[in-house]
C-alpha cells in the first residue's frame, strides 16, 4: 500500500487513528477503504448485499486489516466520520442512525477532494454527464494537460487522486447524490448541464434535486468559472448569486461572455473552435454536450486548437447516442442510457423523421412530457412495464405499436422507418423490468439491428449504398 501514501489537502495526520465507517461496499466505497486504511486510519467497512464481487472486495480488505460485514449495515454506527455510498438514499435507516449518533457524513467525492491536490473540473446534469466529462477528459489532455475521467464514469475518483500529480487534474462526473454529501468540495471549473425531474424517489422533491445539483458551486470563489445551459431555465436558476464567474453555453445561440453556435460553427470568444460536420455525436443534444465540455476546457486553459482535434477524434460512448447501423438510408441510434423523459427528448432533437422505440420502468415520473417529441418522431413502438404509459403520452398524435421484445420491437421499427429517418431507441424509463442495466438492454438493441440488417434484402440496401441519405 505504499503507492496510496499520500497527503491531501489537509495532511495526512488528519486521518491517522480516526474511526471511519465505510457505508457501502461498491467500487468507491472499496477505493474509499483502501485508501483511508493506507493512512492508517481504523476503518470499518458495512454493506447490505452480497455478491461474488463484493466478497472479494471484503476479503482483500480484510487482510489490509479493515474490519468488513456483509451483513447489512447494522445498528453499530460508532465512528468520527462516515463515507456514505451514493446508493444508500436519505431516508434509509442508518442514515438516521448517523444522524442520532451525530457523525459526520461525507460522500466519496469530499474524500477525495481531501487527499487530493491536483485540480477538480467537474460535471453534473440530469442528461449528457458521461459524454460530456469523456469530452472534457479528452480536450485537456489534447492541451498537454496531465487528466483523467474519474467518478460516475468508472474510475473511482479517489483511485484517480493517486494516479494524477499534483499539477495534473481530474475530469469528474458528479451526481446529485454525491454532491448531497460534499462540504469543501471546490471544482475549479463546474459545469450544469440541465435540469430535469429525476430521481425525486432518492431527494423527496423535484426542489431537493435542484438543490442538490447546486451544491457543485457551492464553494466556488471569484477565481472559480461555473458552465451553465443558457437554454435551460432550472439550471440558469442555479446560477443566480453564486460567487464564481457564470460562462453559459447553448446549442442554438453564441450567448454573451459564454459559448455556442452560429449556424454550423461552434464559436468561444470570438474564435471557430469545430464545425458541425466535424462533431461525431448525433443530433442536437451532441452539439450541447460539445459546447458545454469545449466552454469548460477553454475556460480552464486549453488550446482551441486542441480542443477542435479532440472533438473530432472523440469516439462516442456505448449506449449514449451511439449509431450503430445506417441501412436503407436510416441511422439506428442507441441511447438506452436516456432512463428518463428528458434525456429522451434531447436525444431527439436534430433528428429527422423518428421512429422511437420507448418504455421500460417509469419510476413514477410522467411520460407525458414525451408529446414534445412530435415531431420529429414520427411513430412510436413502446416496450417493457410502461407501455400502456408511453401510448398514453402520444394519444391522438402518432401511432403507437406494443411489443414484447427487443427484437420485435427493432423489426417494428425499421419496417416503419423511412430513408433519411432515424430508428431510436430512447427509452425515457429505467431498463430494470427487462434487464439488469442500460447497458444490456442497448447491447440487445444492437444485436437486434445487426440481425434485422443483415437479414435485409440486398435490393433494399442500395440507397444508402449509393449516398441517397
């Protein structure tokens, strides 16, 4: 454990001989352990499921000598600080346990903002987090600076702070739930991208989820910059009396003192930084996402020219707006990371003559915002628990066609589609009625596509052969 000695911002004696519990056993909670076990403090680690992974964790921790239980989170709270897994929601039992007992509770994103000294830029949103810190990852180290990805996106943040130096920074995807537990945490650079209703079973209200989200400026100074959605009122709400520099960015506009569009021209300060055609992401919730991480970059001291390269080198995510077939003149998209209405409607926009594959688990959220996606979709195949739901949502507008597969609903949908349209999946709704993630059920969507393209006749192949598209 030598590589993980390291002192953070407040030195490392500030750890020595304090107990901390660890309350979640998942992938930060297992970097969260080791790395406070490697500062020799008394860490005790619970966690409420069991699985192979989880045991494996428990047993490497263990023979660092961290005290681990699987048997749920238990009564016994007695700790200095407590490291809260961004799965363990407000209202769950030991978190009033904590509450009663009066520990401090941190999330991992505060840990590693404590044993860090590189800079944070960091990124939040209900929609395009992932794309956006990918992006944003990929123009700084464009510019020569020393970065990586880190958080929601799949290296633990805490694992990122022993791994980037001192001068180095961190692209970090942050959630509502983490920044719910954050008190010094201080992004260089922030970034809101948008703000829609989600996850209010986790926050009790659509108000709580905003708050949350605000909380990534909260400790932002003068010298600090906060990227926010001109286009979004929730989010430009957020940056209402916060003490660092606001840079909006927008999809259609070039805002003042911010970044955006002009026509087919993405434009910072007066500068081309890429142009549409350049821009591997579809659609307009793609020229968003490159605004916003190229209004991030910039601002924190990449080169414009860099910044251009990497987005046009940038490989799309799995899952997030992923084309994975054009056939007959129509692209089929994935985005079965779009689990809620909003995402869906992003997804959507600058795209042309849409048949949309739609449904899932709803989590009580209401479909019916998704009539704003006529047009331009155009016909609707809805899947999963809630399809009585989406046709609910399109009554009167378009045709909706129920369906019991993943495969019936791809041969559907490319029956129906058209040259020159697009056949979608985004789903508007969690994938758990069917799958165990989004990401199986976007891996399912493009099995059913290859198939259904490979299957095609030739003959019905020849427009997009010949660029009718």
């Amino acid at each position: 454990m030598k590589e993980r000695e390291r002192v953070g911002r407040a030195g490392g004696s500030e750890w020595s001989g304090r107990r901390v519990l660890v309350v979640g056993l998942g992938a930060s909670g297992f970097a969260a352990a080791r790395a406070l076990a490697s500062l020799e403090a008394k860490v005790k680690v619970t966690e409420g499921a069991s699985s192979e992974v989880i045991e494996e964790r428990a047993e490497q921790l263990r023979l660092e000598g961290v005290e681990v239980t699987t048997a749920g989170h238990g009564d016994d709270v007695d700790a200095d600080v407590a490291v809260v897994s961004p799965g363990i929601p407000p209202h769950a039992t030991v978190m009033a346990q904590l509450a009663s007992a009066g520990v401090e509770v941190i999330s991992e994103v505060e840990l590693a903002f404590k044993l860090a000294r590189c800079d944070f830029v960091a990124v939040t949103g209900t929609n395009g987090k992932t794309t956006t810190t990918s992006l944003l990852a990929s123009m700084l180290s464009a510019s020569g600076q020393r970065c990586v990805a880190a958080g929601n996106i799949g290296l633990p943040l805490i694992d990122a702070v022993f791994e980037v130096p001192d001068d180095g920074v961190i692209a970090v995807e942050v959630s509502s739930f983490q920044l719910a537990g954050i008190r010094e945490f201080r992004p260089r650079v922030a970034v809101l991208l948008n703000v829609a209703e989600d996850h209010t079973d986790w926050h009790g209200s659509f108000e709580n989820y905003i708050a949350s989200k605000a909380r990534i400026a909260l400790n932002q100074t003068p010298d600090d910059v906060f990227v926010v959605n001109r286009d979004d009122r929730a989010a430009m709400s957020v940056s209402e009396g916060i003490a660092s520099r606001v840079v909006p960015f927008s999809e259609s506009s070039v805002p003042e003192n911010g970044i955006g569009w002009k026509g087919d021209r993405l434009v910072w300060r007066g500068r081309e930084v890429v142009t549409a055609e350049r821009v591997p992401l579809a659609g307009a919730a793609g020229r968003e996402d490159v605004a916003a991480a190229a209004g991030a970059a910039l601002e924190y001291g990449a080169d414009v020219d860099a910044v251009g390269r990497a987005i046009e080198s940038f490989e799309p995510l799995r899952h997030r707006l992923e084309v994975v077939a054009q056939d007959g003149g129509v692209t089929y998209i994935n985005d079965s990371k779009a689990t809620n209405p909003h995402a869906t409607l992003a997804a959507t926009k600058g795209l042309r003559d849409v048949v949309l594959i739609a449904g899932g688990r709803a989590k009580g959220i209401d479909l019916s915002v998704l009539r704003a996606t006529v047009p331009p979709v155009v016909e609707v195949v809805a899947l999963g628990e809630a399809s009585d739901e989406v046709d609910r949502a399109f009554d009167g507008l378009v045709e909706v066609t129920a369906v019991g597969s993943m495969q019936e609903a791809v041969v559907v949908a490319s029956a129906r589609a058209i040259s020159g349209g697009s056949v979608l999946l985004s789903p508007a709704c969690a994938s758990l009625d069917m799958y165990e993630s989004y990401v199986q059920r976007g891996e399912a969507f493009s099995r059913a596509v290859r198939e259904v393209v490979e299957h095609r006749p030739e003959q019905q192949k020849g427009s997009e052969e010949h660029g009718d598209d």
